[in-house]
C-alpha cells in the first residue's frame, strides 16, 4: 500500500459531514456517507473554490461559490456553471485510520 496516505481518523469525521484536507500538493475532500467514505478534489472545477467550505446534502456538495453541484461518489458534475468531474481517490479504512491513495 505504499501509494496510500493516512489522511485522518474515523472518528474525526461523523456520518453525513465532510472535511477538507491537504495532502502533498493535493487539495482532498473526504465525505462519510452512512458509514462509508469517498474522496473527491476538493476544488470546484468552474472556478476552484473549495468545496469543504460549501455544504453536503445526502451524496451531493454544493459549492459556495457559485453554486455548482457535484456527487461525491463518483465525482460527476450535476449541476452548472462547473461541467468537469472532480478527480476521484480510492479510499480504504484500516483500523481507526481514513488512508487515500493519491
């Protein structure tokens, strides 16, 4: 697993919430969807705002920015002005431990 990076705890991000972090050069967005984790960039790809700082509601993130919508699934755009898919990260649990590979 030496492409995988821990990015944080479980515990640190409670079911239906997300978190913004940094890792490397990458801005990530890590969601718990009913116990289940997925990672997307975390930049909006109309302009690059960040998505962590917009809100989640259910498998779907809104942009604070200019409102557009992406599924935090699988990346794909749903709503205008963004068009592009947010890159997508293959997530793991291990223990207590959130690891990504980037």
């Amino acid at each position: 697993m030496a492409d995988f990076v821990k990015i944080t705890s479980i515990k640190s991000i409670p079911q239906g919430h997300m978190v913004g972090v940094k890792v490397e050069d990458k801005e990530i967005l890590i969601a718990n969807l009913e116990g289940k984790f997925y990672a997307v960039g975390d930049k909006c790809t109309h302009v690059g705002c960040l998505l962590s700082e917009g809100t989640l509601r259910g498998d779907r993130v809104t942009c604070p920015c200019h409102f557009s919508v992406f599924n935090v699934k699988d990346g794909s755009a749903i709503k205008p002005p963004a068009k592009k898919p947010l890159l997508t990260y293959d997530v793991v649990v291990l223990g207590d431990d959130i690891v990504v590979k980037l």
